[in-house]
C-alpha cells in the first residue's frame, strides 16, 4: 500500500500520476479540431506555381465618377511574370500599378468611344440634311 501513497516532488500521489497517464494514452488526452479550411483560388495557384491577379473591391466617387479605385490581389507569381514581360517599379506594388496603368490605357484607346476623344463618351454628328447621327 505504500508504493500507492508515495509522493512525487511536487505532493502528488504517485500513483495517481501513473493513472492519469495510462488513461491519457489511452483515450489519446485531449483532442484537437482538425478543420481544414479549403483552399483559396490565390492559395492554389502559388501552390502550384501559377500567377493569379483578382479585383476585390472597385469604388466609384458618386460626385466625381472619373475619380475611384480598383483594389487587387496578387501573389508572386502574377510579379515575376509582369517583369518577364517589362513592366518595372522598385517594389510588388509598383509593378502592378505599373502594369494596370498600362492596361486601362490601353482599353481606354481601343476603338471605343473613349478612343476617339477622352472628353465625349458618345460622338454626334450633324449631317447636312439636319438630322443627327449619334455613334
């Protein structure tokens, strides 16, 4: 019976602690949650190497609509391929600015009405019977 009432250096009863350890092992103590969360579309494609841009947020100034901001995502992948192809800029930000300001230049210069004039969104055009002809 004494081997049962031994204590251990911190007053605890020996075998109580052999107890409580052969139960733990047991029932493997607590467990904890294993809830895996899927994937993100930017986490899949920098895990298999691919780049990936995406817009998340888009804000228009309702006094002033030529006015607002695209907010984008981006790994290092959508980066290195940017420079690949000659877009420059002294950190990750730069370099997508830089791309993005390419790109809605060019849009904005593709044959659209924008293209033809930055100041008329639709063209008119009186013709010499009097009749107007919007394009």
């Amino acid at each position: 019976m004494e081997k049962y009432s031994t204590l251990d250096k911190f007053g605890k009863n020996v075998y109580n602690n052999i107890m409580l350890d052969k139960m733990k092992s047991m029932f493997g103590g607590k467990k904890k949650n294993t809830i895996q969360t899927p994937l993100t579309e930017k986490e899949i494609a920098t895990k298999e190497g691919k780049p990936y841009v995406k817009v998340l947020d888009t804000n228009v100034d309702a006094n002033n609509p030529k006015m607002g901001y695209f907010e984008l995502d981006w790994n290092s992948y959508f980066v290195t391929n940017l420079k690949e192809h000659g877009f420059s800029g002294n950190t990750d930000e730069e370099v997508v600015d830089h791309w993005f300001s390419v790109l809605c230049n060019t849009i904005a210069t593709e044959d659209t009405p924008m293209g033809r004039s930055t100041e008329e969104i639709v063209k008119r055009t009186v013709r010499e019977d009097g009749k107007t002809e919007i394009s």
